[in-house]
C-alpha cells in the first residue's frame, strides 16, 4: 500500500492504503491479509510471499447466512482462482465478511467475480452494504439490471463515492425481489485500513 492518500494528503498514523489498479490485483485488503507477514501494524508483503486465503486463517470471517448449494464452503468466496460457489435458494440471500473486533476499514472499491457457470444465478440486483457492529447496515451502493457478472466467472469492480465512515462488516445483499441464489467465487476490497481487527480464534 501507497504511504500517501490520493492527493498527496498525509495519511493518519499507522493507517494503510489500499488502491485499485485492476481486477484482482495484489493491491487489495484481502490480499494483503493473505500475503502480509510481520509484527501487527507493521506489516509487510514480500516479493515471494505465499498467499493464504485469510478465512481459512482466521484472519477475517466469511459467511453465508442462509446456507451454501452442493458442498461449497465459505472461504471459497476470498478464493483468488476461479471456484465455483452460491448459496442455498432464499430471498435476499448474502455473504458477510467480518474483519475482526476494532478493525475499521474505509472503503472507496470493491471487486466481486461470479461464482459459476453463465446461467448460473448471475448476481444482476445488489446491494453492497457495510456495518459497525453487524446490526444496523449502511448501502454504500446500489446495483439494477446489472450486466457485468453474467458471464462464467466473470470479474467486474466498482468505484464507492464519498465514503468517509470506517466499518468493520461488509456484505453483499441480494436485492431480488424473488428467491434466488447467490454465486460469488471471488471478492476484493479497496480503501483506507485504519485499523486491524483482532483475529478469529478458529478459522472459518
């Protein structure tokens, strides 16, 4: 991460940038927390590092609430290659990503790659939403009639504005108005780290 905020503006002590360049690149939070290696807050990914999908760590939390199809198992939605992976049929299935008790994470991007096959439950109706404490769950934006993920595994991102609040959970919340499934087999996220969350005790 970038030692400056856009702009040039000086960024707060011990915070972290994260900024998108492309699809998946190893500029993302959940890379980083997969790659880094080093003493809290100081924290470094080196040019031979070994990724390690965070969930599987117990570095941060994935979920889906309402259950996974055939034997998928919730990590698989930080994976970095291309996995097949959706949820049980519900109305308004999601995915939660928890990244841990104290983290706060401003976010200004985020990545989301389908989780299967073209007629596979495309995600077309969304909404990316982020929470302080898992209650009360703040849209940071809103998806209609999207196209971008209706091919197979296809991988699409999408620029955040004016965020300025730093959450710890974000999700997302299929806004369909029918039961449907939720494929998602790759998620990356962009932003300012201001602090890291305490880690889970077992992996999930």
């Amino acid at each position: 991460p970038a030692a400056a905020a856009a702009g040039g503006a000086a960024l707060p002590a011990g915070a972290q940038r994260f900024a998108y360049q492309s699809d998946f690149d190893k500029n993302g939070l959940i890379y980083f927390l997969g790659a880094a290696s080093g003493p809290p807050g100081a924290e470094t990914v080196r040019p031979d590092a070994k990724w390690i999908n965070p969930a599987v760590a117990g570095r941060v939390a994935v979920s889906f609430p309402h259950g996974l199809a055939f034997s998928g198992v919730a990590s698989a939605a930080l994976s970095r290659a291309s996995i097949r992976l959706r949820s049980k049929q519900a109305l308004h299935p999601h995915m939660d990503l928890d990244l841990g008790e104290g983290a706060q994470f401003v976010p200004d991007y985020y990545t989301l790659r389908h989780g299967g096959h073209r007629d596979e439950s495309p995600l077309t109706d969304w909404e990316f939403q982020a929470s302080v404490d898992g209650r009360a769950w703040d849209t940071l934006r809103r998806h209609a009639d999207e196209t971008a993920l209706r091919g197979e595994y296809a991988v699409a991102s999408w620029p955040l504005q004016a965020v300025t609040k730093p959450y710890r959970m974000f999700r997302v919340w299929d806004a369909s108005k029918a039961r449907s499934q939720l494929a998602i087999g790759g998620f990356e996220l962009y932003g300012l780290l201001l602090r890291h969350g305490a880690s889970f005790r077992r992996p999930r």
